[in-house]
C-alpha cells in the first residue's frame, strides 16, 4: 500500500512517516507541506492512502479533498476533535487526534487494511482493475495482462496490445492481485500464468519476451502450472 503525508509541521510529518517505516503496512511516496503541492502531486499520480491534516497554509484539507481527481482512502490528522463531524461527512476512513500513539496509529491502519480486502475482493471479482496513467484512469482487464515489470517507483503494465506505465510499486500490485492466477517469479516481475508460452531452464517466455526465473522460483512455478 501506498502513501503521502499532507502536514505543514515537519515533526509531526516525520513522526507519522516513523509510524508508517516501523509498521511495514505502507510505504510513503512523500510528504507535502500544503494543499497545492499536495494535489500537483495527486493529480499527476495515485496513491492509496492520505495522511491528511486538516489546518494547513492556505487551504484546508477539506479543500484538497475537494479538488483531488480521484478518491483514495483518507485518514485525517488534526488535534480539533471539532472536524470529526466533517470527518464523517467525506466517509474518511478514520480520524487521529494529534497527538496520537502508535497503537492509535495501528487500529487506524487496521481499518484501512479491512476496507482494502474488501475493495479487492471486488476488483478481483470483476477480473479487473484500475491503474492511473498521467492524468487519467485505465482499466486493465487481467485476462489480457501478460506481465507487470518493477522499474523503481513505477510498475509497467504489458498488455497484449499496449504498454501502461504507472507510479506504483510492485508489491502493492501484486497484493491487488493475489488469489489470482499472477505470480511473483521474480523481484522485478509478476507474470501472468496463463499466458507462458515456454519455459526454459532459468527463463520463461511470454507472448516471445525473454523473462527471468528468480532463484528457486522454477518449482513453485510448475507447481502453479499443473492447477491452471
């Protein structure tokens, strides 16, 4: 799972992404100080999740939510129990009264964590998902994904007409796509099981593209294959 941290004061900023590194449940992508920043940043790209402040520099939170081109989960942070009321109101996954503890921070995560499974599940029952594109929203329908390629901060989707790239990681792709008939063969690639042509000693094929076999993956592999 992905994040950014909208907060205009830098210690509580670092205190929320410390939060995030010790818990292992989502990696920060950044942190931005105000409201335009922030959704310079969103517009262009997509995140799954939203540490958000409230009172900010120029613009409320509230603000940002109103503006953002897209809907991703939402966990405010702010020490005025009076914006709980339109906390409520932007159905945001839950609400941090400043300051707040760690365990606080975990029962929030776990509340999103639930959302996540169950917004899945969907995704997967539809045999599809979304990834964004620069400034817009392409459906990839997984019967047509051949394989996905890690390229640093960004994932490359191949498809068997097209190529997609997105800023994401692998690991949040590969957890969307869990249960299905993907794979993880190697750090940088989750293959498509159904579209192997061959497979040949540390390599398999694709569609005619050469991909690598991590190490003491080839087995697992196999095994796949005999269910498929």
């Amino acid at each position: 799972m992905t994040c950014v941290i909208i907060e205009d004061l830098k210690v509580a900023a670092d205190y929320l992404a410390k939060c995030c590194e010790k818990s292992g449940l989502v990696e920060v992508l950044g942190h931005f100080p105000d409201v335009p920043s922030a959704l310079e940043f969103l517009n262009n790209n997509t995140v799954d999740l939203l540490f958000l402040d409230v009172e900010m520099p120029g613009a409320t939170g509230f603000d940002l939510l109103d503006n953002i081109a897209y809907k991703p989960k939402v966990i405010l942070t702010t020490s005025k129990e009076e914006y709980a009321y339109n906390a409520f109101q932007y159905h945001v996954e839950d609400f941090l009264k400043k300051p707040f503890t760690y365990a606080r921070f975990i029962e929030a995560m776990d509340k999103v964590k639930d959302k996540s499974t169950n917004s899945i599940e969907e995704s997967k029952s539809d045999n599809h998902l979304f990834i964004r594109v620069e400034e817009k929203l392409v459906r990839l329908n997984f019967e047509n994904i051949l394989y996905i390629e890690s390229m640093n901060n960004y994932v490359r989707f191949v498809t068997t007409d097209k190529k997609y790239t997105s800023l994401n990681t692998l690991k949040n792709i590969e957890e969307k796509l869990s249960g299905s008939h993907f794979m993880k063969i190697h750090r940088s690639y989750v293959i498509n099981l159904h579209k192997i042509d061959r497979i040949r000693e540390n390599d398999l094929f694709i569609n005619g593209i050469e991909i690598p076999i991590g190490r003491g993956m080839k087995p697992e592999i196999l095994k796949k294959l005999t269910l498929v």
